[in-house]
C-alpha cells in the first residue's frame, strides 16, 4: 500500500503510520503547504491520503489519483475542502477529526471572546505606543461577559437564527461550513443584533459575509468581532478588517495547543490504516 502525506505532521502521527508496516509513505515534508502540482504528482496511484484542511481535495485531485485510492483521511473535523460528491461516487472512504479538538476550541472561542469583548489587543498595544498615561475611568471599557447571553451557532437546531441574533449579547459561530451556511451571517443577521452585541466566528470565514462584517463594525451596527477563521486564509494583510480596533482577528489557532495536535494527527494515522485494511475507522464521515 502506498499513502500520500500532504504535510509535515507531528512526530507522532507519522510514527504511528509508520510503526503500523501497512503502507510506504510520501510525505510534503514542509510546514507550508504543498504546491498543487506537487499534491496532483503525489497522489497518483496510491492508495491513501492524509490531507489538511488548507487542500482542496476535488475531482482534479481524485482522478489525479486514480482508482487506487480507498481512503482520505483529513487532519481536521472540517470537511468543507473535500469534494464529498465525487469522493462518494468513487466509493473512497473518509476519516476525520471529530471531537479531539473540541476542548481547545472552545478555550480559544472563550479567549478570542474575552479579547474581543475587553478590547485586549487595543490595551496592548496603548501600553507598548506610550498611549497609557493614567488610569482613567471611560478609557478601553468594554462589554463583560458576566450575566449576558451567549447564543452559540452551531449547537443544534433549536433556535431559530434570527432570533438567536436579536437576543444574544455574545454570538459565538461554531457550525460547519455547507451551502446551507455559506455567507449565512450576513447584513440581515448583523441587523438583527444588538448594537452592544460581540461577534465571535471560530468555524470557518465563508459563513460570514466578510463585507457585511465590516460594515457593522465600523457603522457601529455591532460592537466588536473576533475571528479565528477568515475567507481566504490567510487574510491579505492590507484586508479592511485588519484596519478596525474592534475587530480582533487569529490566524486559525482553535485547535493549535501541542496536545491537540498530536491526538489529532494520531487519530489521523489511524483512520488512513484502518481505511488501508479495509476495517471500521475509529472516526469515519457518513457519506
Ligand atoms: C478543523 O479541524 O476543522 C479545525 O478548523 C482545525 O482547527
């Protein structure tokens, strides 16, 4: 059997796919990401893929790879940058990272809401700019999170958005990526909340309308925003949002503690195998 690794992953991922003698690998053995050409050549004919988030994985890909191919198994619980259609029609399997990364996720939803909310960024940088001369009652204050509510997209269907917009002083976007969500907060959602209110999105960015956004932070429609997930990633340094004080912006760091990332890239290993052998995988996406 022969997989197709599309990055350098940590240690122990790839040493659990190697102590597993089931497969010879090809790995992009690079922190950045593999160039498409580079992906298209390494897929051909193997038999599994161990991918990222960052790689489209579409039909291009999966003729690239030809009929070989069973298993893809994806570092990440997203699954919005597989051609899930066609991976199905081919009857390729697919492993994913449910789960494993949901508590430093949330800690990161938590600390990008705190930042954004208590303008941490801002008073950072006012004491490095020489901006902090005194204490001063009316200067950096914020909205505390303390005896608010909190209206979470993402934790099933049992609030309808509209509402959840209009109530929450904190909303915090942590649903999928699909074309059911895509551009889902837009001017109407942003329209709906309070002018008070603090946006947190750690999903994915194309389930804000990034231009909408903008416009309810600087016309002062909402109060502040924190983003840990932004389209495109990376965000063009010179993109309006990285202008606004009240916007605080993460280069997609949820799930990026060293515990994590190594469950995450072992738990990968052993979907890719198990998908090899043609056994159950411990975490595999119905299709
Ligand atoms: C995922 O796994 O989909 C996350 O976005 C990574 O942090």
């Amino acid at each position: 059997m022969e997989v197709f690794v599309s990055r350098r992953l940590p240690r122990e991922g790839l040493a659990a796919l190697a102590q597993a003698g089931a497969c010879s690998i090809q790995q992009w053995d690079s922190d950045e990401p593999v160039p498409r050409a580079e992906l298209l050549a390494g897929v051909a004919g193997k038999h599994g893929l161990l991918c990222l988030l960052s790689d489209r994985i579409d039909k291009e890909v999966l003729d690239a790879a030809g009929p070989n191919l069973k298993i893809i198994s994806t570092l990440s619980v997203g699954v919005d940058h597989l051609a899930l259609d066609e991976i199905k029609k081919r009857g390729i399997r697919v492993g994913y990272i449910p789960d494993i990364l949901t508590d430093a996720t949330a800690e990161l939803s938590v600390a990008l809401l705190l930042a954004a909310c208590r303008r941490l960024p801002e008073a950072v940088e006012e004491v490095k700019n020489g901006g902090w001369t005194t204490w001063k009652p009316l200067w950096l204050c914020g909205y505390g999170l303390s005896g608010s509510t909190v209206g979470i997209v993402g934790l099933g269907r049992i609030v309808p958005l509209a509402k959840l917009a209009e109530e929450s002083d904190f909303v915090v976007v942590t649903c999928s990526l699909t074309p059911g969500t895509e551009g889902m907060c837009n001017k109407d959602f942003f329209g709906r909340m309070k002018k008070t209110s603090v946006f947190i999105n750690t999903s994915r960015g194309a389930v804000v309308n990034q231009e909408d956004l903008h416009q309810a932070l600087v016309s002062g429609q909402i109060a502040a925003a924190g983003l840990d997930v932004t389209s495109p990633e990376p965000l063009p340094t010179d993109h309006p949002l990285l202008s606004l004080k009240n916007c605080v912006i993460l280069p997609h760091i949820g799930s990026a503690t060293f515990a994590t990332r190594s469950a995450m890239a072992v738990q990968a290993a052993h979907n890719l195998l198990a998908g090899l052998r043609g056994e159950r995988l411990p975490s595999e996406l119905q299709l």
